[in-house]
C-alpha cells in the first residue's frame, strides 16, 4: 500500500506521515511505560526501508532511556539525537535543554554540560526571549551562577522589547540571586 499511497502523494508526504506515526507509537509507549510495546515500535522502525530509521530510532531510545532513570543512555541519545538531526534548529535545541533543565535525571554540573551545549548553540541560532532564557536556566542548574544571572537579564531585556511576559525568569533571577549570597 505504501507504493501506491506514494504514487498518489508523494514519497516525501508518505514519509512524513509515517514518521509522525511512529514517532507518536514511541511517545505513547514510553507514557505507558509498555516494555514490550516499545520495543516492537523499534523493531517495525529497524525493519523499514525509510529514510528516518535512524532518527526516530534514536528518539525512542532517547525516551525510553529517560523513562527508565537511564541517565547515561539519555545523555547519549539525546547529544547524537540534537547534534545530528536538530543542530541547526534552535527551537528543538532549545526545547531539548529546556526538558533537560527540568529533569530530575539530570542534577549535577557535568550531568547538565549536554543541556548548557544546546542552550549556548540554540541561542547562537536565535537569541530571543526564550532561548535566553533557557540558557540562563541551564548555567543556574548547573551552579554558574553570575552567568546564568547575566543570560537571565538578558532575557528579561529581550521579554520587555518583544512584550513578553517574563515572570518566570524574574523568578529564576531571585533564585539565582539566592544561591549568590
């Protein structure tokens, strides 16, 4: 069926629409902690003949390693996942040290180090209000303090330009301020 979708939509549709519903199968088996269930989505993924194989593969076992307190195995998917195929997207990038920031998995300087590489790289793609200030949140976690108070201003900087609501990092920035004293 998918040579005939394909003659109808086009490869690249197809593909799209596969890899969105496997990437959703991964998600959802990861939520439900189902063992078994991921680990047939990742076996129907190893059996394709696709060009995103490999992508979404390394997601799910990026996911999975996260939902199973694996926090090696995180890191390690997560560094090949963004570099990879998201190291130009400074929105993915961002989204990514953002989830790594709000981990309980992740809780030390060198735990973080993955977190504060895509923070710095995200805003180098796009400084606005939301990579600042996710970088700020990174360098804070990780106990760099009066860097993360500098990010941190920043962002409030380009939330007042942008008229962005910048109460969670005014926040960050009392708690920065906390650890400084």
């Amino acid at each position: 069926n998918r040579k005939a979708f394909s003659a109808l939509a086009g490869e690249e549709t197809v593909n799209g629409l596969l890899e969105g519903i496997l990437t959703s199968d991964l998600y959802n088996t990861v939520n439900r902690n189902d063992t078994e269930g991921f680990h047939r989505v990742q076996a129907r993924i190893n059996g394709m003949d696709v060009p995103f194989k490999e992508k979404v593969s390394t997601l799910g076992r990026m996911l999975y390693s996260q939902s199973q307190g694996d926090m090696n195995g995180y890191l390690k998917y997560a560094a090949v996942y963004s570099k990879k195929y998201h190291w130009h997207d400074w929105n993915m990038l961002n989204n990514l040290a953002w989830e790594m920031y709000l981990s309980e998995l992740l809780q030390t300087p060198k735990q973080m180090k993955l977190a504060r590489k895509l923070g710095k790289r995200a805003v180098a793609l796009e400084a606005n209000y939301y990579t600042t200030d996710t970088y700020a949140a990174t360098l804070y976690k990780s106990g760099k303090y009066a860097e993360a108070l500098k990010w941190a201003n920043t962002a409030v900087d380009l939330a007042g330009k942008a008229g962005e609501d910048y109460s969670v990092t005014a926040e960050l920035i009392e708690k920065i301020k906390a650890a400084m004293n």
